[in-house]
C-alpha cells in the first residue's frame, strides 16, 4: 500500500505541461519572434554594411601602403569563387602582386597579399575604375594615378537601407559617401 500512495502523490505533482498551455506558450513566441523579426533583419543588415565597408577601407589603405613598402604596383580587386577579377563580385576583395602584368589574378605567377572575404547576404558590390576591373597602386608613389574610382555597396533586401561608395582618388585618398550625401544609383 505505501508503495501504490507514493506512486499516486508521484504522480499528481508531475503531470507536465497541458495541451491548451503548451498552445498558448507557442502562440505567444511566435507573436513575439514576427514583431522582433523586422528589427532583427534591419540589425544584421546595417552590421553587413558596415563589415563589408570597413573591410574596403582597409584592404585599399594595405594597398596603398603595401605599394610604398614594397617599391611593386599592387592590384586590388573584387573577385569571382575562381579568384578571376570582375566588376560586379561578391566573393571576396584581392589585394596581390601582378607579376604577369595581366591585371588578374594568377595562383602560379601572383604573389597574393590579402584575400578579404565579401559574401554579403542583403548587398552587393561593383568596382566602378574607368573601363577596368581593377584598381592599380602604384608603387614609385602608392597612389592609382589614372585608376580613381569607388566601390559601390547596394542592397538587395528590403530590410537593408545602407547606401554607399568608398571612393579613391588619383592621390590615393580613401573616402567613405554614404547615400544622403552622394547618391549611388543603386537600383
């Protein structure tokens, strides 16, 4: 008999949740996870934005100061999965040594220096330098005579409003111009 009393209070005080409780925890987090969501997306959207501009500025500035370094012209470049340089990538930011003076990057022949990692889920990315695909530091001044220009980020998701260029002049001067001030004709 004490065994079959223990059994019974064992089990009244461990019954668990109920059908219409477990319901009602659901509901309530699914109400709470749709009105943080927009907040939530809008969050890794502007902090994509802001990686993928700080991981501009800095792999120009390397550049610059790489080219000075090293007496070498150095290419900076958007880069393609194939490591091929292309206007419009999202893969990664190329910063090596052209050692076949072909503008592009050649695992054989290339001394790579820096390979920043883009990827961006809510943007893209297009180098805008004259008609090549490419920047070119030069390395008697560091600077990209006849290669100015910019990288534009745009968005690509309705959540993400960040806008901008990272431009650079012929004296090699690195600018961040957010949207309100420069328009970027993003799309």
């Amino acid at each position: 008999m004490i065994i079959i009393r223990d059994f019974e209070s064992y089990h009244s005080y461990n019954r668990g949740f109920t059908l219409v409780e477990l319901i009602v925890t659901l509901a309530i987090l699914a109400i709470i996870i749709a009105i943080a969501m927009p907040m939530i997306l809008t969050q890794l959207c502007n902090m994509e934005a802001k990686r993928i501009r700080s991981t501009i500025e800095t792999t120009l500035t390397l550049a610059k100061a790489e080219s000075l370094i090293r007496r070498h012209d150095i290419i900076v470049c958007l880069s393609d999965t194939n490591n091929h340089c292309q206007k419009d990538s999202t893969n990664a930011l190329l910063l090596f040594v052209d050692n076949d003076d072909n503008h592009d990057f050649d695992v054989a022949t290339d001394l790579l220096l820096n390979q920043a990692s883009l990827e961006p889920k809510y943007g893209n990315t297009h180098l805008r330098a004259g008609q090549r695909d490419y920047v070119k530091f030069y390395g008697d001044t560091g600077k990209p005579r006849g290669h100015f220009g910019h990288i534009k980020y745009c968005p690509t998701s309705s959540y993400n409003k960040a806008m901008y260029l990272i431009s650079f002049n012929q004296m090699g001067l690195i600018k961040y111009k957010p949207n309100t001030n420069h328009p970027t004709d993003c799309p």
